[in-house]
C-alpha cells in the first residue's frame, strides 16, 4: 500500500511539472516532463555523453571507495588506542565544518580540475564514515568484548570477528547518506571545474547555452545515478548484515591466516602434550614450560563495593596450583563477583589479588557469551586458532554435539550454547579455569556427560566452580567448598567461610 501511495506522489508531482511546462509554453523558461524525455533521448544516442557519464562515475566512485578505505584505517586504529582518536579529531572536525565550495576551490588550486572531483568526494565523505565505522565497533556487545578480553584474543582476531561485524549495521547508515553527498559535491566540483569529459561540464555547458531542456536531462540522470549507486551498495551492506546476524555455515579454517594454518598442527600438539609434575598432577606443556613457578590467585582482604551495596566484605583465600575449589551459594550473594575479580574485569573497592598476571585466567561465564554469526566450530577457533580438528571433533562427539560443529550457534539451545562455551574454555591455553553454573541449562543426563568431559580435560589445571546448587560440586568431586550465605540486611554480604 505504502509503495502505492509513493508511485501515485510521483505521479502527482510529474503532472505538476507537466501543468507548469504548458503554462509557460517555453521550454526556455520551464522543461516538463515530455521534455525532457525527449532531451534524455537525444543525449542517451551521443557516444562522448556515454563517455562523459563513465568518466564522473569512476571519479565518484573511486573517491568514495578510498574514503571508506581510509575511514576503515582511521577507525581501527582509534578503535585500538584513543590517542590516536585524539589525534584525528581536529582533522574530522575541519573537514565536517569548512564548507564543500571552500574545499572545491582550493583542491581546484592546488591539484587541478583532472583529479579535484575525486579528492573532494573523498574528503567529504571521510568524516560520516569514519564516525559511523568506530561507533559501530564501540557498539560491540561489552559481554562479548569481555570474553574476547579474557581469553587475551589478538585485536586483529576481534576486529574480524567482533567489532567489524558489530559495525556492519551502523556503516550501513552512515554509507548510504554518505554515497549520496558524494555524488552532489562530485558533480558541483566538475561544473566549478569544467572538468573535461564529465557531466559537471556538460551541465555547465548546458546553463551557458540556456538549455533548460537538457538541464533537467542531466539533473535527471545524475539523480538516476545516485539513486542507482545507493540501492546497490545498500544491496552488498544487506547482503553483509544477514551474513552477521544470522551465522554462516562455512567452517572456520576456510578463512583463517595463511601462517595461522601453516602453524595449526605444531602449535596444537605442543599445548596438548602433557607430562606430569612432580605433585603427580597432568599440567599443559605450554604451562610448564611457559611458568617455572607454581600459578595461584591469593585473594588478600579484598571489598568490593557497588554504591551502597557491598558484594563481598574482607575476604581471603587463596587458590592454588592444581588445586579445584568448589563457591557455593544462592544467587545474588557474590559469587560471580569474586569470578569477575579473579579474572581481573572488576577491580576491588580495598584489599588485593595477588597472582593475576601470570595465572591466565579463563571462564565460563553465566551467559555462553558466543559470537553469534559464527559456527561452533568458528566460535571456538576464535580463542584457540591453531587447535587441530580432531580435537574439536572428539570434544562435540563426547559433549553430544555431534553434527553440530558447522552449525550457526545462533540456532542453538541454551543447553548447547552452554557445552559450546564448556569446550572453548577447556581447549583453549587458558590454565586457571573459572565456571559460573555451567550446568544451569542442562538435564541431568547431559549434566553428568559434560561433568565427565570437564574432568578429563582439566589435565591438572587449577579449577574453580561456582554455583548455587551443592550437587553441582558432588558431581565435580570437589571437596574444598567455599560458602557465600546473604545477609538479611540487603546492603551487605556476610564474609563468605570455607569448609
């Protein structure tokens, strides 16, 4: 109906123009219309019109496709440190507020009328690219950034897989506005210009000569053009936007570094290579090699405030090398917390915690915190990109995903989402592992599987498991418990007690 209403304006408005050609009876004065598909008929047979409709086309374009370069460039870099942010502020900011006809007049100086339309399309459009690509990465999901943090993923492995495909929606907007700008300054700089062999000239040459008719030829064509430039890059961002929202089937390895690759097998066998330490305890090759000295995280009087609410009030404990530990308590009462301190995304109101650097740390957070048009396969790649596909296959074979590694977990249940993020987290190179309730989403058959597969690949690592029912531990066979218990007095927490 809406398309309808639109067809029908456009229809209106050409009878309009059509009414006020017949009033003037003077093409000189006024073209309707019928004029100017006349106009358009004799310009569409003339070989150097052709010509002259490329030639602006490419200038245009190429200026636009190297200001979204640039933009891209720009942006990462602000994305990786604010300094550089601050650094390209004061450009930005010139470039958005000197007008384009100053920005025409002095390319036309400095660079001449062959290359000006180009570079002022470039560096009016860079400015709404580049705000709207780094505003579409600081958008990414912050639970997914943290993940991503957590699991010390390289910022070129994020910027891939996280904050490019975060910003797809939002440079999607910022494009389409801009493709359209490109097209007004390109066109006002080749009639400012005379550029040779474009359409600004012959719209010069057409106001010289008074030839209304072909006036509104060109301005027809040049709208056409715009509008045509606009719905096919609309066309790819759309293409690009259903790719990221809904997952693709392809497997991860297709896509990955060529060195990466290269290095999967080595790289793999030497991280999954265990030997036993003196305790007796199976520890990751690259763990013994990597630490001489036993890891631990020493939790010295630490509080952790939330306003007036204190989450955790002189809390001590250490957890040591090998060693497995079992938080247990209601919800609400702390325990994520003390997670979220252990692997350094909060910092505590007082006290300290001792052993981060050199723990490394993973999780299993609440949320599976899964890239969500990734495949399984992709998601675990994401933090352990040089791990083999046997391995991969045996871990979904032993959690019950089998057939599943290809699939967009997207699509998943929140019992699978679960066992996905159980297999990230136990395959990956982190050594202290932290689960909060991994088993929320599970029924007691597949409970009991992942228990099993969580056992079998810890190979000694320290472990520690937080949840609020006391089976969980049992099933974990943990026998050091740490019991968090609310206080009836909602704005504290008493001190958590071991057992």
């Amino acid at each position: 109906m809406r398309k309808l209403r639109r067809v029908l304006a456009v229809i209106f408005w050409l009878l309009v123009m059509q009414l006020l050609s017949i009033i003037f009876k003077d093409t000189l004065i006024f073209a309707g219309p019928l004029d100017i598909v006349r106009s358009l008929a004799g310009l569409i047979t003339q070989a150097d019109f052709l010509l002259a409709v490329l030639a602006t086309s490419w200038r245009i374009l190429f200026g636009f496709i190297l200001a979204t370069v640039l933009a891209g460039l720009l942006a990462i870099a602000a994305m990786r440190s604010t300094a550089w942010e601050d650094f390209f502020a004061p450009l930005i900011s010139v470039f958005k507020a000197v007008p384009v006809v100053s920005f025409i007049l002095i390319i036309l100086i400095y660079f001449g009328a062959a290359s000006s339309s180009w570079i002022v399309v470039c560096i009016v459009t860079l400015p709404s690219l580049y705000e709207s690509l780094l505003q579409g990465m600081r958008m990414s999901d912050p639970a997914l950034v943290e993940m991503a943090e957590v699991f010390a993923v390289p910022f070129k492995r994020r910027l891939s897989k996280l904050y490019l495909p975060s910003a797809v929606s939002y440079f999607s907007a910022g494009a389409s506005s801009a493709i359209g700008f490109a097209w007004k300054a390109g066109i006002a700089t080749e009639v400012f210009g005379i550029v040779q062999c474009s359409l600004g000239e012959r719209f010069y040459e057409a106001k010289i000569y008074l030839e209304t008719a072909d006036l509104f030829a060109y301005t027809t064509i040049i709208v056409m053009l715009s509008w045509l430039f606009s719905k096919i890059l609309q066309a790819c961002l759309r293409k690009m936007t259903q790719r990221y929202a809904l997952g693709t089937q392809s497997a991860a390895s297709q896509d990955m570094p060529e060195d990466e690759v290269n290095g999967q097998e080595s790289a793999a066998s030497s991280y999954y290579q265990t030997k036993f330490s003196e305790s007796g305890a199976a520890v990751p090759a690259s763990r013994t090699t990597e630490n001489k000295e036993a890891a631990y995280l020493q939790v010295v009087n630490i509080t952790k405030r939330y306003g007036d609410v204190v989450a955790l009030e002189n809390f001590n404990h250490t957890f040591s090398d090998h060693s497995r530990s079992f938080v247990l308590g209601p919800s609400g009462c702390g325990k994520t917390t003390l997670l979220r301190l252990l692997l350094g995304l909060e910092e505590p109101s007082s006290g300290e915690i001792l052993g981060r650097k050199t723990a490394k740390a993973g999780a299993v957070f609440q949320e599976a915190r899964l890239l969500p048009h990734l495949t399984a396969r992709e998601n675990i790649l994401f933090v352990a990109p040089h791990l083999p596909e046997t391995e991969i296959q045996e871990a979904f074979v032993q959690l019950g995903l089998t057939g599943d590694l290809d699939k967009a977990v997207a699509t998943f249940s929140g019992g699978m989402k679960d066992r996905v993020a159980i297999a990230r987290l136990l395959l990956s190179d982190r050594y202290f592992l932290l689960m909060d309730e991994p088993f929320r989403s599970l029924d007691s058959e597949t409970k009991v599987r992942t228990s099993a597969f969580i056992k079998r690949h810890l190979h000694g690592r320290p472990f520690i498991l937080v949840s609020h029912q006391e089976e969980d531990g049992a099933l974990m066979q943990i026998e050091e418990k740490i019991l968090f218990r609310p206080n009836p007095d909602s704005s504290r927490q008493t001190l958590p007690r071991m057992t």
